[in-house]
C-alpha cells in the first residue's frame, strides 16, 4: 500500500487535488464549527445547490464556472442572511427556499444547454482530476484569507456564537461578522465542488465540526481539532480512492464518517466511566 | 452626576405598549431595585436601555446619545433567560468569563495578561475559580449564572445591570451574590440596577426602587415610598406589606 501512496504522489494531479483539498477543508472545518453551533450549517448545503445552478450559467455562457459562481453564490449567501433577518423567514427555510430555487434552475439550464453533459456530472459529484492549477491558487487564496479572517475576528465570532445578544451590547458589530461569515462559506463552497462536489460540499462544513463537538471542552481545542479531521479525512479520502479505484468525493465524506463515529464512540466510553 | 437619564421612553411589543411615557435619571452610584408583576416591562426597561429593542424618547448615558455610547464598556449586563445556553456548547468557563472582556478591546482584537489576570480576579471573587477549566455545559444552573456574572464583572464597568440574577441560587449563593453586588457598590461606586419579582429581598439591599407597571409607578427612595399618600392608593395594603417586609 506504501508504494501505491508513493506511485499515487508521482502524479500532478493527485497533488493538485491534495494541495487543493487540504486547504479547502482547514477552511471549511473552521467556518463549520461557527455555523453548526449557530445552527446555520445547512447554508453550505444551500449555497451548493445555489451553485449547481451557477455552474450550469457558466457552462451555458461557455465561461469559466468558477467565475460566475463566486459572486452570484456570495449574493446569495446574504440573501440567505437577509430573508432570514427582515422576512421574518426562518434560518433552515431560507436556506431550503434558495436551495430548491438554485436546483430548479440548474436543471432548467442543463436542458436548454441540451440537457447533462459530463462537465455538469463531474461538478455535482465532484471529480479530482479536474482541479487545475489556478483553482489551487485560488483554493490557497480563499482558505488564507478565511483563516486570516477567524484569527482576527475570533473574539467577535467566539462572542456572537455564545451569546449573540451579548455580542450586541458588547459593542460588536453583529450583522457585519455574520455578513463576512456567511460570505466566506460562500467563497469556500464554490472552490470545495470542484472536490467533493455540489452534493457532498457541506459535509465538509458540518462534518469535522461535529466530530469535533463530540470530545473537546474548550472552543480554540474544537477548532483545531475540526481542522485535523477536516485535512486528515482529505488526505485518507484521495489515497484510498486513488488505492481502491473508487470515487474521491464520496471517499472523503466516507472517511469524515469514520471519524465521527470513533469521536462518537469515544465520547460515549467517557462517559460511561 | 447622573450617569442614565431617560426621557419618554416608550416601547412597543406587537404593537402593545409594553412601556410608555417612562421619564427618570439615574444617578451615579445609586443601588436600584426594578420591581413590578410580571409582563410590567421591568425586562423591556432593561433591554431598551441597553439598546437590544427599538424604542420611541431618548436616552442618554453620561449626557451622550445612545448612538454614540459605547455600551459594553461601561455596562456589565447579565441577562434574564439562560435558555439562550446551549448545553453543548465547547467552551470553558474562563474562555466565557474572558469574553466579558471583548468590549473594550480594538480592532485586532487580542488578550493580554492583564485580561487573564482580571478574569482570575473575578473568579475568585464569585467563588468560581475550581470551574475555571470545566465545560460551561456540564456546570449547574447556579453555576452557570457566577459564570455569567463574572463575564458581566471582569471590565469592572461603570454600570452593572441584572436582571433576575439569583433566580437559580440557593439561598446561601443568593446571600453571597448579593453581597458581592453590595461590595461593588459600596466600593467601587458601581451603579446597579437590579431587576427582581421579589420586592422583599431588593429592599433589602437597594437604596432606591422603581415601580414600573407599563410605565412609571415610582421611583424613589423605599422610605419615599411607605410615606407616600400616591401609593397608598395605588397599592392599599399592598404598600403597607412593602414597607414592613422591608
């Protein structure tokens, strides 16, 4: 198995999806341990779907997809926020309201461009071997400056996600954390289907938070936790679907599970002590 | 100096008034119970002034307009409801205690020794420095508000607002807490306003009352209080009980 690792190491893009994912997952391990916590996690899946939809414009338009869907799914991200704050609209319909509108019309795009051609496939279910060198630059990018953001703002994001109120009268600026927070997630999504794709990409958001959730007491402990998982799960992910011949998006979320299930199992033994 | 001053302050719950017409200044260093039955906007009062729901009048704090104070540095606020508390939630207790401290702090912002230093102080204070390490969710109710207390304490703040605070302390935490309040009063010339449903026990250590009821009822001294004719008719025997319990 080592000289499959190391055969599997020869090959550029098995480093560029390596390079790419690991990124992509420290960044959305972080993000994801504010939005579970603050219940907003589902807007991953949300702004996914929102991105099928882009994806196809971009297709459709014959433009780089990457480049229509990073301002389009970012819009849509603070409308989410937006018909959840004004509309009165609750957070998980919200989300629901603009996923099943970015879905409807993904496929209405697809069949007017002559209905679901490999490219959109490889987008819904991600395909490694489609990350180029500029989508690392820009996964590099993008993950930077989500990690720049969280040590800047941790305080205020720590805040908000114990005790938005008392963030209020803290004197932080609530609606433009959760702006920034939302739009990252956005920026990260549209990077993270060219890995896992469309309809895996929140499961890097929720899953390494939640497996870290299970065992840590303190709040910087779970961050940094949710991010091991997240890198480890991308790197276990793209060996053994590189060893097993099996498809690298599903084989990352299979790997996230094990490690929800042994931090799951590793809780309750504690516990039963 | 007054450090508050409230002028027709009037606030609208679904389209109910839940308060109307309040006009008071608060004075620095005063001890002030907030009393009144339930749904009297004894809450709504708090809450207006610390800006958490829109409101119709003016308030000032330390003769500035609400849009240019900076609240959090010098309010240190413990809220009502701990339902907000998810029981899950990965954080220790001085990591909750030192987020008191994230008001007066600049962009980027950063803590530093002194932080540590306070929160330990603070701690220890409330009794609480054991928990220090320990997850806020495995700590009791009672536990839990000290923590909270002292995320509303570590910056020392010019201003400490309560409200129901001893609701899930036994009586002999509730005799400590207030007591820690007093001291911060007496001390350190904290203002406090202290919202409570028992009329009794905040007589105790007030030194003045606020009697809202949808608006302003009283607000004064307790001896005002049992002297005045006003209330006599508004209470009957009530005021009578007031005072003697007092």
């Amino acid at each position: 198995m080592f000289a499959q690792i190391i055969e599997a190491l020869q090959y550029a893009f098995i480093q560029r999806a390596l390079i790419a994912g690991c990124f992509i997952a420290l960044a959305c391990s972080f993000l994801g341990v504010f939005l579970v916590l603050r219940r907003f996690s589902l807007i991953g899946d949300g702004l996914a779907h929102v991105s099928f939809a882009t994806v196809a414009l971009g297709l459709v338009l014959h433009v780089q997809p990457m480049l229509v869907s990073i301002p389009l799914v970012g819009l849509a991200s603070v409308l989410i926020l937006k018909l959840n704050e004004k509309a009165a609209v609750y957070g998980d319909a919200a989300i629901g309201l603009l996923s099943s509108f970015g879905v409807a019309l993904g496929v209405m795009l697809a069949s007017v461009a002559g209905g679901f051609n490999v490219d959109l496939f490889s987008y819904l279910f991600g395909n490694i071997l489609s990350v180029s060198t500029l989508d690392v630059w820009m996964t590099i990018a993008v993950s930077l400056l989500v990690a720049g953001a969280v040590r800047l703002f941790y305080h205020d994001l720590f805040a908000i996600t114990f005790d938005e109120e008392y963030a209020r009268v803290s004197g932080i600026k609530v609606k433009m954390i959760n702006k920034m927070l939302v739009l990252l997630t956005s920026f990260i999504v549209v990077l993270g289907i060219k890995i896992v794709g469309t309809m895996l990409v929140s499961s890097l958001i929720i899953l390494p938070a939640v497996s870290a959730l299970q065992v840590v007491r303190s709040f910087k402990a779970t961050i940094a936790l949710a991010g091991v998982f997240g890198v480890f799960s991308v790197i276990a992910g793209v060996f053994a679907s590189y060893i097993f011949n099996l498809p690298s998006g599903a084989t990352i979320v299979m790997v996230n599970f094990l490690f929800f299930g042994g931090a799951f199992l590793s809780r309750y033994i504690s516990e039963k002590r | 100096m007054k450090i508050i001053e409230v002028k027709n302050l009037s606030v609208k719950y679904r389209g109910i008034d839940a308060l109307s017409n309040v006009t008071l200044g608060i004075d620095s260093g005063d001890y002030i119970g907030i009393v009144g039955p339930n749904g009297s906007g004894k809450t709504t009062f708090i809450r207006a002034l610390l800006g958490l729901v829109p409101f119709g009048g003016e308030i000032y704090f330390q003769g500035k307009s609400f849009s240019d104070f900076f609240a959090g540095k010098h309010v240190g606020y413990l809220p009502q409801r701990m339902s907000f508390l998810d029981q899950s939630f990965p954080a220790t207790a001085e990591e909750i205690v030192l987020s008191g401290v994230y008001c007066c702090k600049r962009f980027p912002k950063r803590l530093e020794k002194e932080d540590y230093a306070a929160a330990e102080k603070v701690m220890e204070l409330l009794g609480i420095t054991p928990l220090k390490e320990r997850s806020i969710g495995r700590l009791s109710g009672g536990q839990q508000q000290r923590i909270l207390l002292a995320r509303a304490l570590v910056h020392e703040p010019e201003l400490l607002i309560l409200d129901e605070p001893t609701v899930a302390l036994d009586p002999q935490s509730s005799g400590a807490f207030y007591a820690t309040v007093q001291r911060l009063n007496k001390e350190k010339g904290t203002t406090v306003l202290l919202v409570s449903h028992d009329i009794g026990s905040v007589g105790n250590y007030a030194s003045k009352m606020l009697y809202l009821d949808r608006g302003l009822i009283f607000y004064g001294t307790f001896e005002e209080f049992c002297k005045s004719p006003k209330m006599t008719d508004y209470f009957g025997v009530g005021q009578h009980l007031i005072c003697h319990r007092h």
